[in-house]
C-alpha cells in the first residue's frame, strides 16, 4: 500500500550543529580565554577525558554541560551549538 506525500517526513535541518563542530566552536572559545583542560576539569566539574571527547568530536555535550561550558568560555549556547 503507497503512502500519501503529505505523510512522508521532510528532512531538516538539525536543532544543533554535529559534534565535530560543536566541540570545535568549544576548543576555539576555551583557546581564546587561555584555559587549559585542566582548568575546565576544576571550574566545569567534567573530567579531562569527557571534555577531550567533546572538543574532538565524539559526544554530544548535554544542554546543561554545553550551556555551563559556554558560559565558563564566555560566550553563548547559541554560538556553540547553532547550526
């Protein structure tokens, strides 16, 4: 049995951007406030691991982790997580 058009789901765009570009937006605005990793590890209370696997690309960070980070980075969720 066929499906009408109007049942098909459009594709769009995503709410976020993808993880490479998430945590690369995240590397370039730690680097611009001079913080080390281990200086996020202590103000962020996230492991130095799960922040290295954030800024490379492989995980998501969370609203809440993304939102603590940008404003520890001092800039916005938006301009983190836009697409």
């Amino acid at each position: 049995m066929s499906t009408p058009t109007g049942d098909i789901p459009k594709t769009t765009t995503p709410p976020h951007a993808d993880a490479a570009t998430i945590g690369s937006r995240l590397r370039a605005a730690r680097r611009t406030r001079n913080l080390t990793l281990r200086d996020v590890e202590a103000e962020a209370g996230l492991s130095k691991a799960h922040l290295c696997r954030i800024e490379g690309g492989k995980t998501v960070p969370g609203l809440l982790i993304a939102a603590r980070l940008a404003a520890l980075y001092g800039t916005t969720l938006d301009a983190v997580a836009a697409p």
